[in-house]
C-alpha cells in the first residue's frame, strides 16, 4: 500500500472530516483512490494540547481503509469509554494521528525473554493470546 507523506495526509483529512460531519461542522468527500479501497487495519489517536482526548483503533483488516479510519476517528471522537464524547468547541484544538497496521504476525518464541529480544521498540506493537488448555470439571462427575 505504501506510506508516502501524502497518503497519511489524506488518511488524517478522513479522519479529521468523519469527526467534523459527525459533529455537523463540517462533511466528508468522496475519495475514489483505489488504495483506499483495500482492507487495513488503524488507529486513529486524538489529542488536545497533547493531552490524550480518545483512542480507539481495529487490529485485524476487515474493512476498506478509508472506512476503517473514520469509523474509528468517530469512535474515538465519541465512544472512547475513558472520555466523554468531543465537543465542537474541541474541534479546533484536535490533534489527529493515524497509525496503518500491518498484518499481524506470530512471533515464534519458547519464552517471554525469547519474544522480548525479537521486539522493536517504537515499531511493533503487541498482541498476545492464550491458546493452551484450559480445565473445567465435568458438571456430571466433578472431575
């Protein structure tokens, strides 16, 4: 997909408009690009005087990207349970960051320390799942 400047620059004016329209200041445009279309996954961080305002992002890509961003602009704008919804006259002061994930891959490791000394600090990020066997008891004989 590519990470040149302008693209982020269109990626942050989605996200700044989703939030606008949603607030009744402002619409969205139409961008027919066709690497808009493809599925990704993003953040979008927004902040106010660098102060954390919302944060709310998508881990695995499942939508088209530009869809993908503004649903989380506005979700962070709005649903972000840490915050109280955006308010227009917060508008203007808002910093918006998208972050473009790339798809997610195992990190083969036999220990925690293992995985740790594979991680790029200010680059990867992390998720973790459990995947070993969990034991209930049988409801029918207590075993």
């Amino acid at each position: 997909m590519g990470a040149a400047p302008e693209r982020g620059g269109v990626l942050v004016a989605i996200a700044r408009e989703s939030i606008a329209s949603a607030l009744g200041v402002g619409k969205s445009l139409a961008r027919p690009d066709p690497w808009l279309s493809a599925p990704a996954a993003t953040f979008v961080t927004l902040r106010i005087a660098e102060a954390l305002r919302g944060c709310i992002g998508s881990i695995d890509a499942r939508r088209p990207l530009a869809e993908d961003v503004a649903a989380n602009a506005r979700a962070a704008a709005f649903s972000d349970p840490r915050f109280g919804p955006l308010g227009v006259a917060e508008y203007a002061s808002l910093s918006v960051e998208v972050s473009l994930l790339s798809p997610r891959t195992a990190v083969p490791a036999a220990s925690e320390a293992q995985a740790v000394l594979q991680l790029r600090p200010g680059v990867d990020g992390v998720h973790l799942e459990y995947r070993g066997w969990r034991r209930r008891s049988c409801r029918r004989c207590g075993r």
